[in-house]
C-alpha cells in the first residue's frame, strides 16, 4: 500500500481547512462563509479525495486506487465504510437517528450510513468540500483530458456534484441538447461525486426533514434522486453518454469465458463508472489478489447443487404476498444452487420479472395443455349447482390442476432429472415433486416444501364465511378443499426434509395434522414502501386484495356495522378510505357514503398510509400471514386488528397494536387510537421493531442457513 493508502484524514484535510480560517475542532456555532468550489479540476485531483472501503476487501479499493493514480488524482486516502456483512448497520444508523426502511438490506444501510457520517464530517470539520469514491470506481481512461472540459461546465454553486452516476438515458436524449456535458436531471449512485459545505448542511437537513414527516430512509442515493427531482439541492451531473466507451459492458461479455477486470456496469451515464468486476458479488468475501473472472454459466456453476423451484406465482420483490414470499425463496435458493424455475399458472399467467433470469438458468412456465383436462371443463359446465357437485367429487382441489402426469414429465425432460434439491411452493403443488421422491434412505434429491399455511384451516374459516352470507352451496365446496387439503398435507409433508410455514401458530396447526411432522417457521415480509404521492386525508384505512372474499367480508362489515358506532362515539364525520387491487363491486358500493373513498388499483398504497392517522384489518376469515399489518407497522402507522387478522405475528394486544372481534369492541378500539395520540406513539415505537424483524434480508438469511441443512 502506498504513502497515499492510509485510512485516516491526511495533510490536505487540514490545507482545505485552513482555506475557511477554520481548524476541525472549531466550536459548532460559528458561520462559515461559503467557499466555492476550485477553480480548475487539476486542483481537485491534486486536493484529493477519501475512499470508501470495507477492510475485508481491501484489495478491491487497492485496485481502484491504482486506476485512479493512472488518470491522474493523488492523495486519495482510504474511510473505512460500515460493513453490513461483519456488524449491524442498522443499530448504528439508529444511534445517529437515522432509520431506515425496514426493506433495506445491511448492505444499504451499510453503505447509506458511511456516506452520511461523511457528511457530517464535512460539516463538523468545516471542509469547503470533499471528493468521495466508492471502492469499485472505474475512471474513463481519457478523464485527465475531459475532466478540465466538464469542470468548466459545471456550476460553482453546486452542493452536488456527481462525476459518476446512473441517469435515466431517455431523459438525457429528450434534453435539447442531449450532448451537453453537465446536465441537472435527477441521478442516482454515489460512486463519485463532489460534495460541498453546503450541500452537506443542507442534505443533512432534508434527511432530518424525512424522518420528521414520519417516514423511513431509503437508500441514501435514492433519497438524493428525490431531492434532485423536487430542486431541494443545486446539482450537477456529468453526463458520459456521448463519449467514447472506454470499457466493456456486463451485458456486452455475458457468455464469455473470460471477463476482463475493469467491465463497467451498464446502467452508468457518467465518465466514472462501477466496476461490475470489482462490486459483484461472485468475488469471495475474503482478502485475495485481483485475478480475471470466469463468467461462462456452465463452468462457473458446475460446482453448485441444482435445484428445481416450483411456484404457483412469478416471484417478485413487491405487490402480493405469495410473489413476495416466492422471491424471498429464489434470493435464497440462487445464493447455494444452479436454480431452474418453473413456473405453474394456477391463477392465469402473469409476467415473470426479467430479474428472475438473472437469478436462474432457465425457465419453465407449464402450458395449459398439461393442466387436467376435466379442471380445464369445468368453469364450462352449465350451472352453478352442477360445477359445484364436480368440484366437491374431484379429488383434488382446484389450485392442484397442475399436478399432472404431463406437467411431471414437461419438468423432468426440463430438468434433465440430475436434481438436488426440489423445492415446491404451495401445498396444491406438492405432487410435482413425485419423480424425485424415491423412499428409503439412499435418495439423492432432497425435497422442501413451502406450505406458508396450513390450507385446510383457511379453506373452513371460508366456508364459515359462505355459511354466514347464506351460501350453503359454496360452503360445501370449501369444507370439500379442507378434507383434500387435510390429505395432501398429511401424505406430503411427512415425505419432505425441509417443512415451511409462516407462523409458529400455522406450525402448530400443522404439527397437530400430522403426527410427527417437524415443521420450521419462515415468517413472511414486510411489503416494501411505495413510490410516494398525494393523497386526501383520512381518519381510518384499510388496504387489502379487494376481490379476495375474506377482504371484501371485512371491508362491508367494518363500513356497515363498525364505521356507524364510531361516529357515534367520536361525535362528528370519521373519513374511511378501502384501497385495494380489483375492486369488487360490494366494495364499490361503499363509496355511497360520501366519507367513504373506494380506490382501485393505485399506483402505490404509500400515499394513503401517510395521510391516515390509524390502519385497520378487520378480517373474520381467511389463513396465512396479514402482510397488511406489517406493511402498516413498515410505514409507522397504528393498527386496529381482530384476533383472526393478527394470528401469526409476533404482537401484543395493547403493546403492539389494539385487538378486538366484535363490532362494538373494534369501534372502541378505533375510538381510542383515533384519539389518543401518546397511544399511537407507543405502538408504532413497538410495532417498528416487528417490520424490522420481518425484513426481506433478515427472512433470506434464515431460509438461507435452512437449506444448508438440507443440502447433501
């Protein structure tokens, strides 16, 4: 490591001090007079920079200096970063009154927190400036000749000036002059950029201004995007589309055997660039010299497991809970195995993400023609009553008519059959792994099964529900489910080596179904926060799947028997908003009172969790896990909840959130969070730590350490 190497402030830290008359232990109440920034950029390679590493890859920052050196800039000194992978982030964010989403992996925060306490620094030791680089930075190699053109376009007033960084290239192409070197669209990534005095003052404002609105933090870059996006900062974005393109792209080398060390990632607009080499995460975690990659699929996975997912659903990242629990399965399942994804359209084929190809090898969405002919028929018989008796004869419930003899084969001949793991999601699908299961001790294949719940106890709270609407004949049908659902757990689950639900209470369920069983819980979670927005405010929200019959149960009785007593109660107007997906028409109808807003399909459920002062889910039937509790708990805001609606999360009545199951006992609930604001307070200080236990990567990491357990 050179003299320039060393982890701490370095001499020009105090020359660029002793430029505002200001030593760093000056006292905090003294104003500072705006500096500008240099006036030439051969005194920012000169001034230096710091760089943000983490001391376990050290030798990545290494390279990157290294780059740096040969374009030009000195004196860039190494910050040791928060590492995500050796402490907890989060807990240090917090001890600055940073929170974050709880969504957010340690990696994100990690990095958002190192790239404050930056901030901080520039103010607290008075830095006109500061130059900052990520330890995967990759300079254009012309930069020493273009870096004085772009300095003398950009604005001297800039509180940020990002040199590398990620803008949407269809914005650039609709500028009027698409070639312009310094632009001030929004950007994102903060792999190089300048940040001023006054830029950090007042990006540490705007953070101070987000968490006062009662909202989390998201990832720091994404948070400057918005600024950006509002003018709340003076920025400005070097923009590298027109230049030549100096180094390959990921996407240019996939396939190759060899990838060179310095590929840039494609999405870079700037002339810095992230190194896809030196930031992905196919380098081991541990200290090793700079060696080229091998990328070619085959060679590089030849070594890993082969798994087979099988999902009745697209996994995603957002939206419902079963694509949100099928990508929490992939993000494992791709972490440990060359992973084949096969997907069974039980619910009508949807699109699946084009991020599932780059976590898979290939993909496999089943044809109708494999689903049971007679399944296929029977929305076409004649009358209600006729469907229902086939329904109630078929020894399967509907959800299973992909289990098949020809959808087996279609995944076999799929597969090639060499597998190691066969990982289904959702009990109905369970007989999909049937060519893999051969009894007795020697079997290869290893079989995890996913239940999230235990079916049978959903499908009898829902005939429960027919029964008190007055549908006998659907009731019929859903007690017919349970006994099929009943079963196929007690002759799948007893085969398998991995057994999953979402809640300790859906594994005792099961366990109580079948004897001997050794089930291990994966809770769900948390949805993330949406895009933001306006919306008018209300008083109480509830948010659910709205052609869901146990949602629209909930929505009708909640607004026709509960609303009524709570205004009674309260003694004025209580303004209730229903927001939900494929708005059923009894939800519709709600809206015949004019404090009641129905609304379908809406870009984003964020907005109408910040303008309503409680969240309620007033479900009487139903199974699983209640997403829309913890995505209440995500965006801060208190709940009112029946025992049914809370049943498998981790929450107290009272410390939590407020429980109660009849009509009179949910409106008193409602009254008093409604009313007591040292109430909401509390639980939402309680319910917070529940989302953040519920985090997507917390969830990962324990399905993660499940599979090894199973891996041969």
């Amino acid at each position: 490591m050179g003299a320039d190497d060393h982890v701490g402030g370095g001499l020009w830290l105090d020359e660029l001090v002793r430029q505002v008359g200001r030593s760093a232990s000056s006292t905090s109440d003294c104003q500072l007079e705006a500096v500008p920034l240099p006036a030439t950029f051969g005194e920012v390679q000169t001034n230096g920079g710091v760089m943000v590493y983490l001391p376990r890859l050290r030798w990545r920052a290494k390279h990157s200096l290294a780059k740096l050196r040969e374009v030009g800039f000195r004196n860039v000194v190494l910050e040791e970063g928060l590492d995500g992978y050796t402490g907890d982030p989060r807990d240090v964010g917090e001890r600055h009154g940073w929170f974050f989403d709880p969504c957010l992996g340690p990696g994100e925060i990690g990095c958002s927190v190192s790239m404050l306490r930056l901030w901080v620094r520039v103010v607290e030791e008075r830095l006109p400036y500061l130059l900052i680089f990520e330890d995967d930075v990759l300079p254009h190699p012309d930069i020493a000749q273009l870096g004085p053109e772009y300095w003398a376009e950009t604005p001297q007033d800039a509180d940020f000036v990002l040199m590398g960084n990620q803008m949407n290239v269809s914005d650039i192409a609709a500028l009027p002059d698409p070639r312009r070197r310094v632009v001030t669209l929004p950007s994102w990534c903060l792999h190089a950029y300048v940040i001023t005095q006054d830029g950090a003052r007042r990006g540490l404002e705007l953070v101070a201004r987000e968490l006062a609105s009662d909202r989390w933090l998201s990832p720091i870059d994404v948070e400057l995007w918005r600024w950006m996006e509002h003018t709340d900062v003076r920025h400005a974005c070097w923009n590298g589309t027109m230049l030549r393109q100096g180094f390959p792209s990921a996407d240019e080398m996939r396939g190759r055997s060899e990838l060179p060390l310095d590929v840039t990632r494609s999405r870079a607009t700037g002339p810095f660039f992230q190194n896809f080499s030196l930031g992905s995460s196919i380098w081991p975690d541990r200290e090793q010299p700079v060696a080229p990659l091998r990328l070619r699929r085959k060679r590089r996975r030849r070594h890993r497991p082969r798994a087979v997912f099988i999902s009745p659903v697209p996994p995603g990242t957002s939206g419902n809970g079963l694509a949100i629990r099928a990508g929490v399965a992939l993000d494992a399942l791709a972490g440990a195995f060359d992973v084949q994804f096969v997907y069974a359209p039980v619910y009508g084929q949807a699109p699946v993400p084009p991020w599932v190809g780059e976590l898979t090898s290939k993909t496999l969405i089943l044809p109708e023609a494999t689903a049971d002919p007679f399944l296929r028929l029977v929305p076409r018989i004649a009358t209600l009553s006729e469907r229902r008796r086939a329904l109630i004869s078929y020894p399967q419930p509907f959800p299973a008519r992909f289990c098949t003899s020809a959808a087996a084969a279609e995944i076999v001949a799929f597969t090639g059959g060499d597998i190691d793991l066969v990982y289904v999601f959702r009990l109905f699908l369970a007989r999909l792994a049937e060519p893999w299961l051969v009894d007795g001790g020697d079997r290869r294949t290893r079989f995890a099964l996913d239940l999230d719940e235990v079916e049978a106890n959903a499908s009898r709270r829902v005939a429960a529900l027919h029964r008190r609407n007055g549908d006998e004949g659907a009731a019929e049908v859903a007690d017919a489910d349970a006994a099929k659902f009943e079963h196929m757990a007690q002759r799948w689950a007893a085969r398998a080596d991995l057994v999953l639900a979402s809640s300790a209470h859906e594994v005792a369920s099961l366990e109580m179904l079948v004897p001997g069983v050794r089930a291990q819980v994966l809770p769900n979670v948390v949805p993330p926060t949406g895009e933001e927005g306006l919306a008018p405010p209300v008083d109480v929200l509830f948010v659910g799947n709205c052609s869901y019959l146990p949602n629209i149960e909930a929505a009708c009785w909640f607004c026709q028997d509960v609303l009524p007593l709570v205004r009674a109660r309260l003694r004025r107007g209580v303004r209730v908003a229903v927001v939900g997906s494929h708005v059923d028409a009894r939800v519709a109808r709600l809206a015949a009172d004019r404090d009641v807003v129905v609304v379908s399909d809406p870009p984003s459920v964020t907005p109408w969790y910040r303008a309503t002062t409680i969240a309620v889910v007033p479900l009487r039937s139903g199974g699983g896990t209640r997403l829309k509790i913890l995505e209440a708990f995500a965006h801060r805001r208190p709940v009112v909840s029946t025992h049914l609606g809370a049943e498998g999360l981790p929450v107290t009545d009272g410390v939590h959130l407020l429980m109660a199951d009849t009509a009179d006992d949910l409106a008193d609930a409602c009254v008093r969070l409604l009313s007591d604001t040292s109430l909401r307070a509390s639980l939402v200080r309680s319910a917070v730590e529940v989302a953040i236990d519920h985090s997507r990567p917390s969830v990962v990491t324990r399905l993660t350490r499940m599979l090894e357990g199973v891996r041969l």
